[in-house]
C-alpha cells in the first residue's frame, strides 16, 4: 500500500514537471505566408492556365516605383515558371544582356510594340509583364500575358496586396525616379515608330528661328525632307552574305532600292551575276512575306529596330525575284536578322554607300 502511494506521488510529480516545462517552452505560431510572395504565387499559377503550355515566354518588367520591389517580382515569377516547368523561360542574364545594351530598367515603363520587338530578339512566343501601383494603404499589382507575333492578350492577373513586412522593406530600398518624357522604353518605342509621345512626328525643322518674320512672327514648319541615303538604287559589292550558326550560307542582297517612300531589298542566292536569271527554288527566308519574323537594327542607334511592310517572291517565265520592303530606312549602317527559323541568319552588317549607282 505505502509502494503504491509512492509509485503515485511520484507520477504527480513527473506530470507536473511535464506540465510546467510545457508552459514554459510552448512552440512559436508558424509565420503566416507574406501577402506579396503569395500575390506571385497566384499571377505564376493564372500564367500556367492562360499560355499554351511549352511556350517560351520572356518575363520582361514589373512596372514600379522601386527597382528593387520589380526585380524581387521577376526573380519569383522567373523561378516559379522554371520550377513549374510548363514553359521554356529566357534566362535571366540573356534579359540582362538585353537590358544594357537597350538601356531600360526592369522597373520602367513598357509598351507593346517595344515589348514585341524584344521579344522577337530573345525568340519568345510570349511576354510576361506587370506593374505595382500605391492605391489607399495597399498595392495593387497587375501581370499581363502578350502573344509575341499577335500582340493578342493571352491573359492578365489583378490582385489587391496589404502593405506586407515584405513589400514595405522593398519599397524603402530603393525608388525610381520618373521622367516627364516617359520610361526609356516609351522613349525607344517613339524612335521605333518615328513618333512623339503625342503622336506626331518626332522630326521637325522650323523657319524664321532668329525672329519674328513679316507675317507677325509665326514660325512656320518646313515640310519634312527624306532623311537617310539618297534615293536611288544601291549595289553591293561585294554582296553582303547572310550568316546561320556562325557559317556564311548562300544567302545575298544583290541590291537595295531607296526611294521618298520605302526601301526595299533584293535577295539572291549567287554571289555574283544576275539575281533574276531563273534560278529557282524558295526565298531565302521562309516565309519571306511574314513580316515579324524579320528585323532590321539601326548599328549606330541599337535601340532602333524596324520591321517590314511587305514581302514578295515573283516567279515568271523561269525568273525569280526575292524582295523585302520596308518604310524608307532612316540608317545607313545597319543589321538585318531573320527569326523564321532556328539558328537565326542574319546579315550581321550592312553598309550604304555615300552616292546611290551612276
């Protein structure tokens, strides 16, 4: 009897024990998931509903007023597309690249058209871009799916976010400062398209400058002269040489035609001879006539691209014709580059000479 009430005493005692070690050593709650990682986590999962799956997509920008907060977004959304492994993602270091040589901020501001053109550099199907803005005490950020060659939306993610510990630290890292003139890919855009952020042309000359003239001072605007070479027919030689993978293939501009309202260019697969002598076979480019799988960079001005307006390839009574069209070029030194097919072939540079043929 006296071993059992000591047995007992003893178990009171231990419980006790365990009881008071409990209390003083509880578990911490687990930390809630911050408000921002999850906001990402569901623009990746919309993303992998809304792009055809093995598409390769370029998450471009996240439009903000810090850096820091837009590249924390991208980093996220670049690691769940990898680690989701529904699409083929474009590297981050092939975006850097791009970045520095184009001169844009991950936080700045993007347009469609100049969203497309780097996404014809990079060989995209489609570009992932977004955007941050402060409403009230909370974020608002939006991502957005573009189809590269259609510029049809494929899909677009909005969310509400509180102002987490996380996107609160990011925003006081650091900030950006905005420009009146618009973000640098706004800028580059007009240079692409020739046009002012009001929508007129960029190029303007003026008359009377160093005063007021007879009529009360007005200052009349000159109509605008065709800038770039002379109009006229420019022929190569010798005839600049396409490359693919490195290795020059028989591919050649025979000649290039300029005149007030277009440029256009003649392709032929012979070095040298007549490029209408019936030598068959298909363009160089297939399909020549699709006109976004073709590129031409300004090489004095990298972040001018242009794209042609038309593509022909005549054949009639054993004479082929191959020809690119474009609204008249404004450059003289320049790159041309297809992305019908992988490798690219691409004429790496083309020099117009000062005087168009005799």
């Amino acid at each position: 009897m006296k071993i059992a009430k000591k047995i007992t005493a003893a178990a009171c005692i231990a419980l006790a024990v365990l009881i008071a070690a409990g209390c003083g050593s509880s578990p911490k709650a687990a930390a809630a998931p911050d408000e921002l990682d999850i906001a990402i986590r569901e623009a990746s999962d919309y993303l992998d509903s809304s792009v055809p799956v093995g598409n390769k997509i370029v998450i471009l920008n996240v439009q903000s007023d810090s850096d820091a907060l837009s590249d924390y977004i991208i980093d996220e959304l670049i690691a769940n597309a990898v680690n989701d492994r529904n699409f083929a993602v474009v590297d981050r270091q092939q975006l850097d690249a791009i970045r520095s040589e184009l001169n844009f901020q991950w936080a700045g501001e993007v347009d469609d058209n100049s969203a497309q053109e780097i996404g014809k550099m990079v060989g995209a199907q489609t570009i992932v871009s977004g955007a941050v803005s402060k409403i009230g005490d909370n974020y608002r950020m939006r991502t957005r799916a573009l189809e590269v060659q259609t510029a049809q939306v494929q899909g677009q993610f909005n969310r509400n976010i509180p102002p987490s510990e996380t996107i609160t630290a990011l925003m006081k890292s650091s900030s950006k400062k905005k420009s009146s003139s618009g973000g640098p890919l706004t800028r580059m855009s007009r240079w692409l398209f020739g046009t002012s952020s009001d929508g007129g042309s960029e190029q303007t000359a003026q008359a009377g400058s160093s005063g007021s003239s007879s009529g009360g001072g007005t200052q009349a605007k000159a109509p605008a002269a065709p800038v770039g070479p002379k109009s006229g027919t420019y022929t190569l030689w010798p005839r600049p040489r396409a490359s693919k993978a490195g290795q020059p293939i028989n591919v050649y501009i025979a000649q290039i035609v300029y005149s007030d309202d277009y440029t256009v260019f003649y392709f032929t697969r012979k070095p040298e001879g007549d490029f209408t002598d019936g030598i068959g076979g298909f363009p160089p480019w297939e399909p020549v006539t699709t006109n976004d799988k073709v590129t031409l960079q300004d090489l004095d001005n990298p972040a001018k691209f242009y794209s042609p307006v038309d593509g022909r390839y005549t054949h009639n009574g054993g004479h082929t014709l191959w020809s690119l069209s474009f609204n008249r070029l404004p450059v003289k030194r320049f790159k041309l580059t297809s992305y019908g097919e992988e490798p690219k072939q691409i004429f790496y540079e083309i020099v117009i000479p000062d005087q168009p043929d005799a």
